[in-house]
C-alpha cells in the first residue's frame, strides 16, 4: 500500500523541496547583494521577483506532467466501511467541514510555531532550519497523499464490491441539489477563457525577462537599462491582469445579454 501512496507523494514533493531550497539560496543572495551593492536597490528588487516567478511557476509545468490522480489501492472491505461511513458524516454535517478546515489548520499553525521556537531557541543554522522544513514537508505530504488514495481507492475501489458496499458507497456520494446545480453553473459561467490565460502567460513571461533584465542590466554594464527594464515588466504583468478581468466580465455581460434577448438561460 506503500509503494501507490509514494508514487504520488514524491514528485509533488521534490518540486517543493526544489522550490524551498531555491527560495533559501535566492533570500541568501538577495541579501547579500543589498549589503555589498546598496546602490543596486531597485535590481537586486528585480531579481528578487523573477526569482519568485520562476519559482512558482516552473515547478508547477513539471508537477502538471506527472498524471497521478487516478492512484488507488485495495482496502479491506471493513476499513471501506469506516472510510464511507466518514465521508457520507462529513457531507451531510455542513458544519463539520469548517470545524474539521480550521482545526488542521490550528494543529498546522501550532506544530509550526513550537518548532520554530524551538530552533530560533538553540540557534540553528540555515542547513538545519532546511532539514527541519523537508523534513515537515514530507510528512504532511505523504499524510496528505494517503487521504488522497484512500478517499479515492473507497469510492472507487479497484475490487469487486457487493450491493450492500455499493450502497454505501453511493450514500457517500455529494448529493447534486438545484443549489449546488446552480452554484455550478454560475462558477462555470465565471471560467475565464483559455485565450485570455494564454495571453496572460504571454505577458507574464515578457513581465518575467524585463525583471531578468532589470536585475543583470547594473552587473554587466548596462546600469542605464534596469529602470526601463522593470518598468516594461511592472506594465507586461498589469497588462495580463487587465486582459483576465475584461474577459471574464465581458464573458459575464455576454452570458447575461443572451439570457435577455432570448428569454431564458445560456444557449448550446
């Protein structure tokens, strides 16, 4: 039961140790770049930025092109039954869902917070501070990972079931009101265009090399160019948020337009 659980776990994980180790040696080098070269405030900004871009946007192209979401494992049938019988409580107490949300969270928050205290208190290191983190963080991955595989393998085994799991595993289902339909529905209404996002990834891009540059332009000799530079990114990346936002309002006002004129819903 290991092995499935691990294969979701583990790349999910290595993109974010990759993104916390590289978050460390940027914040290190940022701060030694704004102690030796103060005048280079608004480059070494610069770098900071496309530092957290490439970041958070690399990794998450590689983790998209691992296809995991269908990893199940064979439960016994008793521990199916406790899975379910979970499940269809929590879906039905609406409250529970937010008292379960913020209680992770305080047990999160807390853990956090006493091991931070815990090492500023015997004055660690970088390297242990690092440890300590990936450390954390494959232990809430793989937590996270097992409910993910167990949820899925008890709503979807990969066994035969008799009538009576079958049941069960139907009264775990969400139940589909005409809230939820229509909550649906209005979200879906909301989607924003795939040619408004690959616009937005364009401009981000662009954002993303006119920090590059601002951030390089003081060290290779091109000083004069790091404020034009971040100016063009600052105007790219507003751009790609403007183009988001005029089309999912005019998505909107067009869905709305056509529900007037002809009297009814959206049509297909």
């Amino acid at each position: 039961m290991l092995k499935p659980i691990l294969r979701v776990t583990l790349p999910v994980y290595a993109t974010m140790s990759l993104m916390i180790i590289t978050t460390a040696a940027v914040y290190e080098v940022v701060q030694d770049l704004a102690i030796n070269y103060p005048n280079y405030s608004l480059s070494i900004l610069s770098l900071l930025f496309f530092a957290l871009m490439v970041i958070g946007i690399a990794p998450s192209k590689l983790v998209g092109r691992n296809n995991l979401q269908d990893v199940r494992v064979q439960i016994p049938a008793h521990w199916r039954s406790v899975i379910l019988d979970v499940v269809s409580w929590v879906r039905t107490h609406v409250y529970s869902q937010m008292l379960l949300l913020f209680g992770f969270m305080g047990v999160f928050w807390g853990i956090s917070a006493a091991v931070v205290y815990s090492l500023r208190a015997i004055q660690a290191s970088m390297p242990v501070y690092l440890a300590v983190i990936l450390a954390g963080a494959f232990v809430g991955m793989f937590l996270f990972s097992a409910g993910r595989v167990l949820y899925r393998s008890a709503l979807a085994p990969v066994d035969v079931v008799p009538d009576d799991g079958l049941d069960l595993i139907l009264g775990a289902l969400p139940v589909m009101g005409p809230r939820r339909i229509e909550f649906l529905k209005k979200w879906k209404s909301g989607a924003i265009p795939p040619r408004a996002m690959r616009w937005m990834g364009r401009l981000y891009a662009m954002g993303a090399a006119g920090l590059g540059i601002s951030a390089a332009a003081p060290f290779v000799g091109l000083a004069p160019l790091a404020v034009p530079a971040a100016g063009f990114a600052s105007i790219a990346m507003m751009l790609g948020i403007v183009i988001v936002l005029a089309s999912a309002v005019g998505k909107r006002r067009s869905i709305l337009s056509e529900a007037l004129n002809t009297g009814g819903g959206p049509q297909k």
